[in-house]
C-alpha cells in the first residue's frame, strides 16, 4: 500500500457515521419522508370513505337520503347518523349506508299457476317502498340489511301464487288485471304493518303476464269480436245520439216558429184593438159632433118657433098677407070678388077680435 491509500484510509477513518435520513449525496430524507406519510393519511381519511365497507377508513361519508348504521365485531349499534361526514374505528365498525327515501324493488320472473292449471309468467312487479327512519334500528335488528328480501321480494312471489291459485286465467289475465296492483299493495303493507312496521308500501305496478301462445291467440281474437261488438254499440249509440240531437233541432226550430208566430199573433191582435180603440175614438167623436150640431139645431129650431110664436099676431099676418098679395102679378077687379079673399079678411077680422 502507498502513502496516498494510506492517507485516504486514515480521512475514512476520522469521518464520523452517516445519519440513518442521510442520503448517499449527503441530503437528509426525513421532510420527503413526512410528506409521503401526510398524503398517505390524507388519502386514507378522505378518499378511502368513498368505499362504505372499507374496514380500513375512518372518515366516512352518509350520502343524503340515506342514514348511518354501525356493527362492532357483529352486534348492531343503536347509534343512528344523519348524511355527511362522520368517524369511526378502523377494522372494528362496520358501516352502511341505508336508504330512508323512496325507492323501487323490481321483482322479476314471478312464475305462477292459475286456477284452471295454466302457468304463467309475470316478467316484472315495481314495488315503490320506504323505510321509515324511526325504525330503521328495530328493523335491521330483526331483518338485517337486506329486508326486503324478505318482505318484498320473497312476500310478492307468494302473493302473486296465492292470488293465481285462486283465480282463473280469465280472471288473472283480464277481468281482475286491474286490481292486482291494489291487492297485492294491501297484502303486502298487512304483513309489513304487523311484523315490520318500519316499512311502508306506497305502490305496486304489475306488468301483464305471459301465457301460452295458442291461449293468447284466442284472448286476442276474443278481444277483436268484443271490439267489433263495442264498435257496433258505439255505431248505433251515434246514430241515436244523432237522431236525437235531429228530433231536438226539430223540437228547438219548432217551438222557435211557434213562439214567433204568437208573438206576430199578438202583435197583430194588438195592432187590431190598436185600430178599434181609435175606431171606437173616431166614432165618440163624430157621435159627440153630431149630438151637438142636433143639439144645436134643435136649440135654433126652438128658438125659431118660439120666435114666430111671438110673431103670430094679426098685424103680422095681416101684413103678410098684404105683402102675399102685393106680390101677386094679376089681380081681378069685378062685381063679385073671390071666397078666398073674402074668407081671408074675414078670417084676419075674426082674428083680430
């Protein structure tokens, strides 16, 4: 060995030891490594509740419409929480979520026989329920998390064979398809209000069977001929609505004439003692005219008698006579006068005595 390894050796040799953090280039590792373990921690309390059944977190989050439940080592907690971030032991609790909104349970392929024998088919029921939130405890308690396998999915197959067996395939398929979804609402929220009060039933929608070709054929030439019925029934219901609304016309444009001939009747009645009532005036009138022009007359007349009345005197008939004779174009003079001369003075004379 030479004097420059030897003095290399000896430097070695005084140095003292690299820190456990140190890096090879002389740099220490410890902020890199508290960096690392923070995200690490970050990671876990934030991102890992994304994962509900994770045993492993210990943030986890409650989405809204649905409530927190909790088991430790097996046994349900009582402990019930709201939506939102909550904690709790890692690898001990166990958490989930359970929904206390409105949901919908599809049951599928709900096989079934009549009461004639017949097998059919109901491809879907929609059974729209809630889970009260004051008994979500009680019910999981009894039920577990899956309920409504027990009191929905299991209840409808036997409901909808009990109800199959009971009735025919007439029945089942047509005149009582409409209050299936009714009776098995019914049947269903009886038992759920007995056994599991928490859960409520707030519809059920029942799809139409499946049944064997051959039967659906013959139901669906049966449906054609009531059609053919009903279209025949609507025909003729038209035509005497029709008729009918023509006898109304008949009846309305009638009764109109009538009610307009009685009242040209009356005008023209009207009109007519109108004209008689002026008639009736005219002739009072010329009748009062009369009556007083004879009234008149007979007021002159009497008045006119009175008046020569008055002039019967012999002077005056005396002068009359003069005036009579005065006017006489002959006159006879002779031995003998007329009687008639004679007889008028010695009629004037008597008089005048």
């Amino acid at each position: 060995m030479d004097a420059h390894q030897q003095q290399r050796d000896a430097a070695r040799r005084d140095q003292p030891p690299r820190a456990a953090g140190t890096a090879a280039g002389g740099g220490d590792l410890s902020p890199i490594l508290f960096v690392l373990f923070s995200f690490l921690a970050i990671f876990v309390m934030v991102v890992a509740p994304s994962l509900s059944t994770n045993i492993f977190s210990t943030l986890h989050q409650v989405p809204e419409g649905h409530v927190g439940v909790y088991w430790r080592g097996g046994a349900l907690l009582s402990t019930i929480t709201d939506p939102g971030y909550h904690l709790k032991l890692p690898l001990i609790t166990h958490f989930e979520p359970i929904q206390v909104t409105l949901q919908t349970d599809l049951v599928r392929d709900i096989p079934c026989g009549t009461k004639g024998g017949v097998m059919i088919n109901f491809e879907k029921i929609e059974v729209v329920n809630r889970l009260r939130k004051d008994y979500v405890y009680d019910t999981l308690l009894n039920y577990g998390v899956n309920y409504d396998n027990t009191w929905i999915y299991d209840k409808i197959h036997h409901e909808i064979n009990q109800f199959c067996s009971s009735h025919s395939l007439q029945q089942v398929y047509i005149d009582m398809f409409d209050q299936i979804d009714e009776k098995m609402k019914d049947a269903l929220q009886a038992d759920c209000t007995r056994y599991a009060p928490g859960i409520e039933i707030i519809s059920v929608r029942v799809t139409k069977p499946k049944i064997p070709e051959s039967i659906r054929r013959n139901f669906e030439h049966m449906e054609e001929e009531r059609t053919k019925v009903l279209i025949a029934v609507e025909r003729q219901r038209v035509s005497e609505k029709e008729a009918e609304t023509q006898k109304k016309i008949a009846i309305s444009e009638a009764e109109k004439n009538a009610h307009v001939s009685k009242i040209q009747m009356e005008q023209k009645l009207m009109e007519k003692d109108s004209a008689r009532k002026e008639e009736e005036i005219a002739n009072a009138m010329y009748l009062a005219r009369e009556r007083s022009l004879a009234d008149a007359a007979y007021y002159s007349t009497m008045k006119e008698a009175e008046a020569n009345k008055l002039k019967l005197t012999p002077q005056f008939l005396e002068l009359k006579f003069i005036e009579a004779i005065t006017n006489n174009s002959k006159i006879f003079f002779g031995n003998k006068v007329p009687n008639m001369v004679l007889d008028q003075r010695i009629l004037g004379n008597f008089f005048q005595e």
